[in-house]
C-alpha cells in the first residue's frame, strides 16, 4: 500500500493500528472519563430560616460528597435571617471548606447571618456597593410572665420561654459567637476591632475592603475564577448546584410580617432572636 | 517503522496516557489549597452575669411632713409601680408620695411639695408651669427629672411599618434651661465593657457630692447624656462610653446637679425598675436619691398658706386676748384648713418645743407676744401707727398683720390686729384663703380687715400679692454640640 510517496505494508498499517491507533483512542476515552472540573454555584438570596437552610444545605452536602466539584461559590443576596440556621448553615461550610475551598460572592447584600456565611468561606468578593456587614443579634423580647387563666402552665417560663432579662443576655452570647466567626474567619485580613465591627455597621463594597470584611471587589465571574485558582482548576464550568443535588425551596411564606392588607414588613413574624438585618422604617413624628 | 516496532510498548503507553495527561494538566493545575479552618468555641460563651448587688445600709434618716410628688400629668412614660421600689425609698424615710394628675393644680402641690419628680413626659410643660417649678426650686424645692431613651416612645405601626418617635428630652429640656441642664437626645453605648448589652453602661467615674459618696459602680440600662453649664457633673460615662449622636465620647455626663444644688437630673431611670435596682452600687444610689429628695429646705412663704407648717400646730393666744365665739367660730375653719394639710391644730397657750406655733394677739408691746415679733423689726412706738420693714409706715386702725417665721424647728404664724375685734376678721380670711385685701411681701402681710380702713403711706419698692413671682419663662441654657469623631 502508498500513501504518498511511502510505501507501507498491511503488517506496518496494522501495527501502527494496534498499538498507536488503538491506545489513542483508548487514551482518549479514558481521557474523557476526566471530568471537567466544576466550580459549584450555591446561591443564597432569600433570608435564612429552615427552609432556606435546608435548600442550602442540601447543595452543600452535593458539594463536599461529589469529586467533580472542585470549589463552590457562594452567592449571597440575604439580611440574614434565624440564629440556629444560620449556624447550621456556617458549620457545614466549615466541613466543606476542610476539603474544597468556597468563595462568597456579594451580590446586594450579604448583612449580618448572611455575613456570618461569608465570613466562613476563604475569600469574599463584593460589589462596590453591596451592602455588607451587620454584624451582630436582634430580637424581639418577650413579655414579661404573667398568669393566664386560660392557658395554663408547669413552670413560669414554660409559656414564655425564659426571663426578658436572660433573652438580652443570651443576645450578647449570640453575639460574641458571631463576633469569634468573623474574626477566625478573616483572621489578619479584618483591619478594625471589635469597637467598630459590632457597632453592626453596614458597610458599601468599597467600605467593607477598605476595614476588611472582604478580599476585594468583583463580579460572580470574578469569584469563580477566585474558587477555581484556589482549586487549582482551569477551564470549569460553573454549575449552579441546585439542579444536581435537586434542592428545592420550599416558600417560606411567613418569614416577615405581612399585614393584613398583604403588605410584607421587612422585620419577621415569630419573635424571638435574629442575625437579620432590617432596613430602617419611615419615622413619623 | 523500525523504531515503532522495537518501542511499541512504550508508544503504545505513551499515546494511551498522552489525552487523559493532556486533559487533565488542561483542566488542573495541582491539589486544591486548603486554608486552616478555625470554629468558634461555642461551648466557652456563657451569659454574660450582671454585678453582686450592694445591699443599702439599713439605717434611714426619718423625716416628718415631707411630702414628694410624683408628675403623672405629662404622659409621662412610666406607671407608677415601676419606680415602687423608689417610692419604697421615700416612704420608709417618712415621706408622704402624692401623684399629680393635674387636680389640685401643680401650684398647690408646689405649695407644700418637698421635691416634685418628673419621669419621662411626653407632653410639654406650660411655661407658667415651668414657671411655677423655678420658683418653687428657688425656694429650696427639689426637683428630680429622669430622662429615659428606653421611654422615647418608639413605637412600630404594624400596618404600615412606620415608627412614632416622641423623645421624652424634648418635653424636658424646657423644664431644666432655667437651671443650666440640657439633655441629649442621644443614648449612651459601650462596646468594650457592659452590663449584657452594649447600652448598659458601667459607671465608675464619680463627681464628688454626697449624691455618690461612697459610690463604685452603677449601672445605668439605656441612659441619655447631659450637659450642664454650672452644675456637678455627678455620674461619668468612661473614654469608650460613647454617645449615639456622634460616636465620640469621654467624660460623658448621665446624671447631674444643677448650679444651685436643688435640681437633679438622670438620663436614666431603668436603674430603679426591678430587677436593675439590685445591680452592683444602683440600690444604694436610689436611697441617695431619696435622701436628696427630702433633704430640701422649701421655705414657704405666707402665700403658701395653709402648706406653710410642718407638724403640729398650737394656737397661743397672747396678751389679754379672750377667745370668744367671733373668734373661736373663726378659729373652726382655720383648724379645717390646717387639717386638710394632714397637720393638727391643738390650743395650748403653754405648747412644748416641738410643735409649730399660730400667735393670736392685739398690735402691743407685749411681753409675751415680744418674743415672736423680734424677728421681724416691728415699730410700734407709735399708738396710731405701726412700721414695717419693706412696707414704711402704716395706721393701725383696722389693720392686720400676718408674720410669718420657718426655721428647721419651727414654724411661727403671728396673726395681729389693732383691736380684738378685728381679729376673727383677719383669721375667717386666711381660712377661707382669701388675702385680697392683703398686701404680702414674703414673710409678712399687711390687711385691711376692719372698720377703721387702715391707711398705708410707706415706700415700699416691692409688695407682691397674691400668688409667688411668675417671671416670663426665656431658656438661660442653650446645650452646645460636640463635634464628632469620625469612625476610621
């Protein structure tokens, strides 16, 4: 057989078949069975209650549990929300960050539990104008006991939980475990105190590099780029992570108060004590 | 082809790696990098515990006929058993507390008040009141205000998610000007070091007086700052107590005295509501509170009538005086006006040192009358005529005299006429608490009160009848801004 002007025979076509062609193609194949890395996209843009959390959660476990996801983003756009999610949601970031790293990515807010999440991820990006920071408890404290006649009770704080008094102190423990979050989380990086930290400032973008909040300003694709350096991947794709781990919302209707008129409040429903930041009323004298 | 045949094991290896080799230096670069991942230590935070309570000494000074009213006519923003703890305070050193709902007016509960305590108001004072509380201050009244962030009636419209705003400081502020006190609207924070919330402040920092004698720590649970022009400076906020108007602090001041000692201000009055009164030193300063209260020395004046004695009264006819039906009738209404005063009124003519004393007599030099006349200066050299201090010379006929005398034992009303019949006269009007035809200047009064028609002819530069002095009410005090200190 010619090819050109080389003259080649049926044995050397068939070696150069069996062991050129073949492993190739081989090698390809299993080349293919290479995954593309994935930097896994977790968005956050609602408050934080159980509902929200179990979404979240959901992606996170996907995450951590599959191979092709070599960081994850976190995208926040949320005031914050209940203390008990919120931590729920930071440890297992935590868990995730001690095998793949995870960005936070601002998008218009990241205030008080959603700054507690970013402040557990290993860089932070923002808009300059993003709303960030917060930090620090609200609540709603409850009345003082009293006796009712229809409603009885075992034990005086059995229907009010625990004195007024003890729900701002438990308020100020609250606080002193986000305060620990912010600093281990930021380290060296958080440029101001605690005196200026916990004033629960809320600060642009621009402010929040400037004290040390977040590592710089930039866009989602910025920060996936940012996941992927710190996973050492290139060329990913970005996957939002609630189609493969099939996290669903489930509506939290009632999170904030809705008046009667189907009006939603931007402060929530059930007292009791929140890493939730809400945006000041209209004050009339 | 040589060389493919005696390497084709290796080449064979070397194309079959080759594309995963390829694709996965294309897509990774080397092991992720793993930052050191630090968690909170949850278990260590524990609720943070407020001071040991200092118990406050056991032994009172006890007062007698002192009497405390509590403002309840500006709606004010507190009900009364939140501060029982106070008031427990005030009646233990026997003090009587009244609350003032508006009946009778603020000028006669002024009239006999020892120290009149406002909490927290939400409406304004009238300027004749804020009038009415100089003078009465100006006569050693106290006046205690207490000022409350906590009570500046924020409240949310659930409906429409707006917020009411009605700081009680701008109800008060008019109230303190005349005494060079201003409070802020602002409320005090510290992050550094609190009593379980950034705004219950530590204080430690004292203004010497016997206010905070002895004085370590306080606590005050949300508290405005203060300024004052004059005053005592009595509790200070520490270099990172901070105020919320401008972030900037250092010596901020959350209670004070006023210039002339008889005006006492708090920006706060949490401290005396269960369970913050039985913080560290707060117990303690509540009693100080309550000794300062009844402490005063409210002089009264004739004008006050009948608030102007202290205990027990004893009528002391002098002189040839005969206590007939005209005047025994008259004395009738002069004991219920005194006894609606809680006060008694006995007849004695030889009373014991401790009670206050009401002199009956006739307009003479009288040995038994002389010892109550000596205070005032009289003239009565002259039979036809009588001089005062302050009033000149006066014809006797048908003329009255009220002298009045407190000190801290005793207080002396002296009531004189020129004839004894004329006296029932003189006694029927100071019962019914009409003195229109007096003329009174303080601590004496000149009326006409019988048929004679007493003429007066002095040069008196100031006679002043019926009621105190109500000068026009202009602030003396306007509080000046510090400028704040930028956050970095």
């Amino acid at each position: 057989m010619k090819v050109g002007k080389w003259e080649i025979s049926w044995d050397q076509v068939r070696m150069i078949l069996l062991w050129v062609a073949l492993p190739l193609i081989v090698g390809v194949l299993i080349a293919a069975a290479i995954p593309r890395p994935v930097i896994g996209v977790v968005y956050l843009d609602m408050p934080i209650d159980t509902y929200s959390a179990r979404y979240i959660l959901t992606q996170l476990d996907y995450a951590r549990t599959h191979a092709s996801v070599r960081a994850v983003v976190l995208t926040l756009d949320s005031p914050g929300g209940t203390v008990a999610d919120t931590e729920t949601i930071y440890q297992e970031l935590l868990a995730l960050r001690r095998v793949k790293p995870v960005v936070a990515s601002v998008g218009s807010m990241a205030a008080s539990g959603a700054y507690y999440l970013a402040s557990g991820t290993d860089y932070i990006i923002a808009n300059p104008t993003s709303e960030v920071g917060n930090v620090g408890v609200i609540g709603y404290l409850p009345d003082n006991p009293a006796i009712f006649e229809s409603t009885v009770s075992t034990g005086p704080y059995k229907l009010w939980g625990e004195p007024r008094d003890t729900y701002l102190r438990e308020m100020e423990m609250i606080k002193q475990g986000f305060y620990q979050a912010v600093k281990l989380g930021r380290g060296s990086r958080l440029k101001v105190g605690p005196e200026i930290i916990l004033t629960g400032r809320i600060w642009p973008g621009s402010e929040a590099l400037r004290v040390g909040l977040i590592d710089a300003l930039g866009s989602p694709t910025d920060a996936a780029a940012k996941a992927a350096h710190l996973a050492n991947v290139d060329h990913y794709q970005a996957v939002d992570l609630a189609v493969p781990a099939y996290a669903q919302v489930l509506a939290s209707t009632n999170f904030f108060y809705q008046t009667k008129d189907g009006i939603t409040l931007s402060y929530p429903t059930k007292p009791g004590l929140y890493l939730l930041y809400i945006p000041p009323l209209p004050v009339e004298k | 082809m040589e060389i493919l045949k005696r390497n084709r094991y290796w080449i064979a290896m070397v194309v079959l790696i080759l594309p995963a080799l390829l694709r996965g230096v294309w897509f990774y670069h080397g092991l992720p990098s793993h930052s050191k991942v630090e968690q909170p230590d949850y278990a260590a935070n524990v609720l943070p515990q407020p001071p040991v309570s200092t118990p406050a000494p056991e032994n009172v000074t006890l007062t007698s006929g002192k009497v405390v009213v509590l403002d309840d006519n500006h709606s004010n923003q507190f009900v009364p058993s939140e501060v029982e703890n106070f008031i427990s305070e005030l009646t233990k050193r026997g003090a009587r507390v009244e609350v003032d709902t508006g009946d009778p007016s603020l000028f006669t509960r002024l009239r006999y008040a020892s120290a009149y305590l406002i909490f927290s108001p939400s409406t304004y004072f009238s300027a004749e009141e804020v009038n009415q509380l100089k003078a009465f201050v100006s006569q050693g009244g106290r006046l205690i205000v207490f000022a409350d962030p906590t009570r500046g009636l924020t409240s949310i419209d659930y409906s429409t998610g707006s917020t009411y705003s009605k700081p009680d400081v701008d109800y008060l502020n008019p109230v303190l000007a005349p005494y060079g006190v201003a409070v802020n609207k602002d409320y005090l924070y510290n992050l550094d070091k609190h009593e379980g919330n950034f705004r219950n402040i530590f204080f430690t920092q004292f203004g010497r007086h016997a206010l905070t004698d002895g004085l370590s720590q306080v606590v005050f649970y949300g508290a405005h700052s203060m300024q004052t022009e004059g005053g005592t400076p009595l509790i200070l906020g520490d270099a990172k107590t901070l105020s919320s108007n401008t972030d900037a602090g250092g010596g901020l001041v959350a209670a004070a005295l006023s210039g002339n000692g008889n005006v006492l201000v708090f920006g706060d009055f949490s401290f005396l509501v269960p369970p913050y009164n039985t913080v560290a030193d707060n117990n303690l300063l509540i009693g100080r509170i309550a000794d300062f209260a009844l402490s005063g020395s409210h002089t009264h004046v004739i004008a006050d009538f009948p608030y102007v004695f202290d205990r027990t009264v004893s009528v002391v006819p002098t002189g040839k005086l005969q206590l007939g039906t005209d005047i025994l009738g008259s004395l009738a209404s002069l004991q219920k006006a005194i006894e609606e005063t809680d006060i008694k009124l006995e007849f004695n003519p030889k009373p014991d040192s401790s009670t206050d004393r009401l002199v009956l007599g006739i307009i003479s030099p009288g040995e038994d009358l002389a010892p109550y006349l000596e205070p005032f200066d009289l003239g009565m050299d002259d039979p036809q005529s009588i001089t005062l201090p302050d009033f000149g010379t006066i014809n006797r006929a048908g003329i009255g005299l009220l002298l009045y005398q407190h000190t801290a034992t005793r207080n002396t009303l002296v009531l004189l006429t020129d004839s004894e019949s004329d006296l029932p006269s003189l006694v029927s009007s100071l019962a019914a608490g009409d003195l229109t035809s007096c003329v009174v200047h303080e601590d004496v009064g000149a009326c006409a009160v019988g048929s004679g028609g007493g003429s007066y002819s002095g040069s008196s530069s100031f006679m002043n009848f019926p009621s105190l002095e109500i000068p026009s009410y202009t602030p003396e005090f306007t509080p000046s801004i510090s400028t704040p200190t930028p956050l970095p």
